[in-house]
C-alpha cells in the first residue's frame, strides 16, 4: 500500500472517530423519585468502570440504591421501562473492590445497607466485585459480577 493509500486511511479513520464528539446525542434524566432524578442508558453498554465515568461526563453519578423503597421503585422503573428479560443486567455503583465482601456505593462512598441480593448472592463467583440488577431466570434482583462486563445502567443526580 502507497504512503498516499495509507494516509486517507487515517484521515477517514479519525474522521469517523471523530463523529461521535461532532453529533452531540443529548442524555438527560427522564425518571425521578424523591429528591433524585435518574437517566437510563439502555442503548450502549459499559464495564463498570466505563459506565461510572459516563455518568459522571453527564455530571451524573452511578445509581446508588438507599433504600428499600428506592429499590422498590427501581425494580419496577426497569420492569416496565426496559425489557429486562432473562439475563438482563444494569450495573450500580456498589463494589466491594477495595474490601472483600464489604460492599459499597462507590459513588457516595457509603456503606450498602440495603439487602435485595437474589439467593446465593453475592458469591463473589472467581473474583466478583461490582454491583448489578439481574434477571435471573424470572427472579429480579442484586447480584455481584465481573467488572469487566459490559452491562447497561442507570446514572442518577441529587435535585438542587
Ligand atoms: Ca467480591
Ligand atoms: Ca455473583
């Protein structure tokens, strides 16, 4: 291949890298409850920490879940919301990364208090550290699981 050959190569590559920054799609919250407004990204998937820093970029933080009846809405935010079926996932910011078995909001810094895991859960199945919904064959709950995988997920924000 010339040099020439070469060089369009790169300036088409970067040109459609590029698109992404040049199109600004606009994310915004659609759903709130209390004092929390939350945003659903059910289109591109993330690993955790991916997924943690785009909400961030949105000035948005990964879900964090205070409370049983936040929970409550949750679940039935993403039943209904979201074909969550078989098998579906979306990550939280819960992680026990720093200290085995200690989970918690990775963007609060608090300690989990609440309990939804589903049975057996967590497991901390060959090394499981962060935080997600799972629909476990019908049964919706928390679960631990690989960081790395690419899961959808909610990012939430305080109303001022
Ligand atoms: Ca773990
Ligand atoms: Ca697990």
């Amino acid at each position: 291949m010339s040099k020439r050959v070469l060089l369009l190569l790169f300036i088409c590559f970067a040109a459609i890298s590029a698109l992404p920054n040049n199109k600004k799609v606009k994310r915004q919250a659609t759903h709130e409850f209390g004092n929390k407004d939350y945003y659903l990204e059910s289109l591109i998937k993330a690993n955790f920490h991916n997924a943690f820093m785009f909400c961030q970029r949105l000035g948005m933080q990964l879900l964090t879940i205070n409370s049983n009846e936040e929970y409550d809405y949750l679940y039935k935010l993403i039943t209904t919301e979201l074909s969550f079926g078989p098998d579906s996932k979306l990550w939280t910011s819960g992680t026990d990364i720093a200290r085995e078995g200690k989970f918690h909001w990775l963007s609060t810094g608090y300690p989990v208090k609440i309990n939804k895991w589903l049975p057996g859960e967590p497991d901390n199945d060959n090394g499981e550290h962060c935080m997600e919904f799972w629909n476990n064959n019908g049964n919706i709950g928390l679960n631990d699981d690989k960081c790395h995988s690419e899961n959808y997920f909610i990012c939430e924000k305080k109303k001022n």
